[in-house]
C-alpha cells in the first residue's frame, strides 16, 4: 500500500498540479478570511450567504478561525476535484492497466491512492489555517476586533477544534470526489457531477423544502467542517453528530460500493 | 487476463509456473505494454518510469538506464504529452523491462518506429531472449514477427490455427515456383502446363504460384519452352509467414 502512496505522491507533487492547487487554497483563505474584517460594517454582511459576524463574535476564543471556517467548505469542494481527478485519470489515459500490472491487489491500489491524496489535503487545510488565521491576526486590528482571545486556551482550543472538523469535512468531500471517479470514469463527468450536485442542486432542494438539508450529503459535509451549524438564509441548524452520522453512512456506503466495482470490474481497456 | 485484467471465466493456464487466477504471484517478474503505451502526460518521460518503479518496488537508478537502452537517454526529463509515437513506444517498453523480467509481453512493439528503431527494437528483444527472458510478441504484422519468433502460436477468429516452433511450420510448408511470362496468355498455358504435371498451382499478382519442390523447376522450365513460352522469372522459393496463415486459413 505505502508503494502505491508514495507512486501516487510523485503525480501530486507535478508543479502544474500542487502550486496551482495550493494558489488556489491560500487565494481563497486569504480572501474569505480578508473580507471578514474588511467588510465588518457592512449591511449586505461580512461572511458568506450575506451573514454578519460583528466584532464582539470576532473578538471570542473563535474568532480567529472564522475564517477557516468559512474557508472549509470550499477546501472540500477543491478536494472533491482533486481526488475525482486522480481516480478517474487512471481510466481516461488508460494507465490504470499500468498499475494493475505493478500493483495486482486493486484494494491496495484504492487504500494506497486514498492515503497520499489525504496527505494532499492535509497540506492544503495547514496551508489554508495559517493562511487564514494569519490574514485575521494582520487585519484585525484595523478592524478594531480584540485577538485577546485568540491564542489563549479557549483560543488554541477552538482552533485544534476547527482544524479537526475542517480535515474531516475535506476527507469526506474528497472521498465523494473518488467515489465518483471511480463510478464515472471520467475526471470531467466526475468534477462537474459532483460541483454541480455541491453548488446547485443542494441548494435547490433545500429552497425548495428547507428539513431536506438535515439528509443531503453536501450540507452534512459543510456542517461538519463549521461544527455543526450550517449557515444560510434558508437553513435550520444541523447537529453536529448529526452532521457526522448521515455524513459518514453517506461517504461509508459511496465508498464501499465504489471499491466493491473496482474490485470486481474487468480493466479491458 | 495473462496480466490479471479480466478474470478467467473457465478453463486453466498457468504463467512462470503459477496459476493465472493467481496474477500476484507472477506479475512481479512480467513486464508487460499492452494496448500501446499509456503515461501521464503531464509528467516526464523519467518520472513516469520512476511512478511504475516505486509502485512495483523496484529501484529508481534503473530508470535512467533504461531510458538510455530504448533511445531515450536525452529526452528523459521531457513531458510525455512531447513524446512521437515511435517515442512513447520506446517508452512504453523501457517501462515493460523495468523489473527485469523473466517474462516480457508486447503488444504491436515495433508501431510507429522507424526503419532504425524497428532494428533496435528487434535486436533488443533478440538480446534479451538470448539472456534468458521469455518474450511474448503479439502483432499482426506477420512479416516482423518472421525475423523475431522462435516459437508461434497463430490464431484466427479466437481459435488456435498453429502452434510450435516457427521452423517446422516454415518446413512443413510446400515450396513455391513463381513463374512469370510475357503476357497475361502464358500464365494460363504455364498454369495448364503445372497442372498438367500434378502440381496445384494459381494464378496470383501477375504470376504462376506453383507448388512443388525446387527440382522441378528444371522441367518446368523446359516444358515452357518447348510449348514457346519465354520465361521472364522463375523463382523456387519457400513461403513467408503471411503466404503460410492464408494457406493454413484458407483465406485467400
């Protein structure tokens, strides 16, 4: 399995691919977190689906996270990508016979693939924290928003706390993200199935009837990574366990079905 | 289904002494290219050696050799996505013999080289059977596969037609007498005269394909002249592998 990882970590790391990935993560933690305090006093709000954080929720034991959290649904749809796209490449250039012949134990192959894209994701959400929690620290102040709190223990904690929910959150967007590769067989059909049913068709279901979004798979994922409330103008609360529970049978039995056909399916081109 | 891609609906078969529904006990010492070469295009030439190198466990300080035996000692750090076909086919068997083989299936080795990298080709294979490693051909280029094989097995529509050493399937084959005449009308006299003597013999490509051993293109030759026929060629040859499949075939 390490072979395969360490095989699969040697494609990651192709410039194209990392420093174009890893722009676009520090771009958007930069930005997302940025326009927390660029906008505080805005009335169309400072966060995303036009919320309002105000200072004195900045200025709690959270508030230097906000903008990871904030952050963390889009570090899973960019997971979500990449790992649809390492899955599925392996049908289209037709290398997946290569593999097969240096690597027969396909479920190996799926583990050891699995393991060096969740080390990927790992460097994004890193890459993303620091970012983040760094542009708050730098822009804080002239929003007038007290770190006080930041970096004590309910500080240190919270962001332990995020980090944790964040990394879950992606792993499981980036594990739908294989899931469909590996049903699809196509990086394109992949990416755009699974962006599509993330952006739109989620948020349609839910405005169509608002209790849907306790059971969609997209919504669960993203409220994973806030901790549990999902956020919108449409939305209820979901329970973080809850969040964790449908989540998790959701990715749970993607996941199985997609390594039970990729066991069993003959590789004939 | 040799490499583990499909599983084996019935029947048996058995690779380097090892059961094919077993492929993880032999893939380690098969190379394969099959269904022509497939990289990442995006990475190098060496790169993608070096992704099959660390899959399969082997070392990467072959890699660069291996590029170096198929031709590609300069072009390693250049993308495959730039590679010529004839390239990628070096490629695609400098990847096959990455972990030493004691097995080695090609599928079409020698598509799109050219005439310089179709002799390396051949006596890279050559070199490498004559070191111990098994290699396993298929193709449909019959011609090629005259100059490389030892052994043969020839199929058609999924059935096997041939199998055994190539020489005593070139051997068990009738020699041919290609006769030319001046015109179209000598070739049926010529063919009447073959006929005449027993011998089976068709009218093909401007000429009179007789079957028969070589002796007798003495008489035949003498039997034209004396019907006043002058003979423009007269070859006793025995066929190639491609004459051979169309006779065992029936297709032509």
């Amino acid at each position: 399995m390490w072979n395969v990882a360490f095989a699969e970590l040697r494609k990651l790391r192709r410039p194209t691919l990392f420093f174009g990935t890893m722009g676009a993560v520090v771009f958007f933690s930069a930005l997302f977190s940025s326009l927390l305090f660029i906008l505080i006093d805005s009335p169309q709000g400072n966060s995303d689906r036009g919320r309002v954080v105000g200072r004195e929720v900045l200025g709690l034991a959270t508030g230097g996270v906000q903008g990871f959290t904030s952050v963390g649904g889009f570090l899973g749809i960019i997971a979500l990508c990449v790992f649809a796209a390492q899955t599925a490449q392996e049908y289209t250039y037709g290398t997946l016979r290569n593999l097969l012949v240096r690597q027969p134990g396909r479920l190996r192959i799926l583990l050891g693939k699995f393991v060096a894209m969740k080390l990927f994701a790992l460097v994004m959400i890193v890459l993303s924290a620091i970012v983040s929690i760094g542009a708050s620290v730098i822009l804080a102040p002239g929003a007038e928003v007290s770190t006080d709190l930041w970096f004590g223990a309910d500080g240190r904690h919270a962001i332990f706390t995020t980090f944790v929910n964040v990394t879950i959150s992606v792993i499981g967007f980036g594990t739908v993200g294989m899931v469909l590769g590996l049903l699809l067989r196509s990086p394109i059909s992949a990416i755009s199935l699974g962006v599509l049913w993330l952006l739109i068709v989620e948020n349609l279901l839910v405005a169509v009837k608002n209790s849907w979004q306790s059971w969609l798979p997209g919504s669960q994922l993203s409220a994973i990574a806030s901790g549990g409330s999902a956020s919108g103008p449409v939305s209820g609360a979901i329970e973080y366990s809850h969040a964790l529970l449908i989540g998790g049978i959701y990715v749970a039995v993607g996941a199985t079905i997609a390594s039970f056909l990729f066991v069993r399916r003959d590789v004939a081109n | 289904m040799l490499l583990g891609l499909i599983t084996p609906t019935g029947g048996t078969g058995e690779i380097l002494g090892e059961s094919i529904k077993h492929p993880e006990r032999y893939l380690p010492r098969v190379g394969a290219m099959i269904e022509g070469p497939a990289f990442y295009p995006a990475l190098s030439g060496k790169e993608n050696l070096n992704v099959l190198a660390t899959l399969g466990g082997f070392s990467t300080d072959r890699v660069q050799g291996l590029l170096e035996q198929v031709g590609l000692g300069e072009r390693g750090k250049s993308k495959f996505k730039t590679y010529s076909l004839g390239m990628k086919q070096r490629l695609g068997i400098a990847a096959a013999l990455l972990p030493n083989p004691k097995l080695l299936m090609l599928d079409e080795p020698t598509n799109g080289l050219d005439p310089e990298g179709i002799q390396e080709v051949r006596a890279l294979l050559r070199s490498l059977a004559n070191d111990g490693t098994s290699v396993f051909v298929s193709s449909h280029l019959l011609s090629e596969l005259e100059l490389i094989s030892d052994y043969l097995v020839m199929l058609r529509k999924g059935e096997v037609v041939f199998t055994g050493k190539m020489t005593d399937l070139m051997l068990s084959q009738q020699p041919v007498i290609i006769a030319k005449g001046a015109s179209e009308n000598d070739l049926i006299k010529l063919l009447a005269i073959a006929e005449q003597a027993g011998h089976h013999a068709t009218i093909r490509d401007g000429a009179v394909h007789v079957q028969g051993p070589a002796e007798w293109a003495l008489d035949f030759n003498r039997a034209a002249f004396n019907a006043g026929i002058t003979l423009s060629q007269l070859t006793p040859q025995l066929p190639n592998l491609e004459e051979t499949f169309f006779e065992m075939t029936g297709d032509k």
